[in-house]
C-alpha cells in the first residue's frame, strides 16, 4: 500500500503544469537574491525593470532631445522625441522625407544630429528650380508642409548626386541648419554614410502637448528611382 502510494504522488508531480525542480530553483534564486539586496523584491524589482529599459534602449528604441532649432517648425528645441532603432534594420533604408538620427563623428561634428532625408543613394538633387523648389531626380518638391515659415528651400545652390550608401540630409529650417549644403567640399561631401545611422526619429512624446507621430510627408511620393533605377 505505501508502495503503490509514494508511486502514485510521483506521477501526480511528474503531470503537465505542475512546477518542478527546475521551476523551484529559479523561485529559490530568485528569493536568495531579492534576501542579499537591501530593500529585497522591491529593489530586485527595480533593478530587473532598469535592465529592461536599458535593453529596450539599446536595441529598440532611444529618446532623443532636439538641441536646436534646425527642425523646426516640426521639431522644437527641448522637444524630446523617440527614434526607433529598428526601423532600418532587416534590408530595410532611409527613404526621402524620412527624419533621421545620426552620428555625425568625422561629418559634421562630434555629436549626434536629426535631420531630414533628402537624397538616398543614386539620387540627383539639385536646388533650386525656377519656383525655387528642390528638385529630385528632376521632380520638383514641395516642401511647404513641413518647411519652416519663411525660409526658401535653401539660400546654397548645389546640384549633387548621392554616391549609393549615403544620404543627403536637411534641416526644415534651412535658415538656421548646418546639413549636407555646408560640407559639400568636406570628407565625404556632406553625405551620410547609411551606417552612421542610428534610427528614425517616429514620435514626439515630451512636452505632452507636442505629443505626435512623426510621419513620412507625401512630398516625396511622387519622385521618380534615380537614373538606372538605383537606390542603395
């Protein structure tokens, strides 16, 4: 009888669902860590949500503080936005109309900078038209929507094609941006490299009243592949 009973609460432990050694000594790590912290489970917690964050910061997404008036009117100094990191991964790129973030080390500074995509590899950009428009594989843009109020397309004439694997990039405030029109003669000709990209900006979350999703304008819809179809 004790036989067939100890038999019986083996089987009974051994069924689906039911926490096993395993399972036990993960909850026993567990309680041993949270008993060695000061603060126990609470500070535990913490500690495992900071991680979270910090992962989530890594690889996901990472805030950004716009730190000057270069994106305006879209983007207000102070504003805090959200550049999701993931948006260029898996063959994806950085299409026109696109607001970046990038390391602008051995191009424009030693800093990161958020501007706009203009020009993807392959692309001839020329400024400006007879409207005063930028032209884009000799489609006309209008900028309007998001240009800031009063600012021409750009005071710099250029006329410029994007090596493949690199961006040309704008501020919306063309009166008050350092982009690709002032390093035309520098390194790399004031093109961003695509590595060099750290996300796209997607959403402005911080002050709350400029809370908004960050989307790609239709300006650029219509402009024709580059000459030969390429896009790299």
């Amino acid at each position: 009888m004790d036989t067939e009973a100890q038999s019986t609460e083996r089987d009974r432990s051994s069924q689906p669902g039911t926490p096993g050694a395993e399972g036990r000594s993960r909850f026993a790590l567990a309680a041993r860590v949270a008993d060695w912290l000061p603060g126990g489970r609470i500070t535990l917690a913490l500690f495992t949500g900071l991680a979270f964050l910090l992962l989530l910061n890594t690889v996901v997404v990472q805030p950004f503080q716009i730190p000057s008036g270069s994106m305006e009117r879209g983007l207000r100094i102070g504003d805090r936005v959200l550049v999701n990191k993931l948006a260029y991964r898996f063959g994806a790129r950085p299409d026109r109309g696109d607001v970046v973030v990038f390391d602008g080390t051995g191009y424009f500074g030693d800093a990161d900078y958020i501007k706009r995509v203009v020009g993807v590899g392959g692309d001839h950009v020329v400024c400006c038209d007879k409207k005063g428009r930028i032209e884009v594989n000799g489609r006309s843009v209008d900028e309007t929507a998001f240009l800031y109020p009063g600012d021409s397309a750009s005071s710099v004439p250029f006329d410029v094609v994007v090596p493949s694997g690199r961006l040309f990039v704008l501020g919306d405030h063309r009166g008050d941006s350092s982009d690709s029109r002032d390093h035309l003669g520098s390194p790399g000709g004031g093109m961003i490299p695509i590595g060099d990209v750290i996300g796209r900006a997607d959403w402005i979350v911080w002050p709350y009243r400029h809370w908004t999703h960050l989307t790609r304008p239709s300006a650029y819809a219509r402009v024709p592949a580059p000459a030969g179809g390429a896009h790299g």
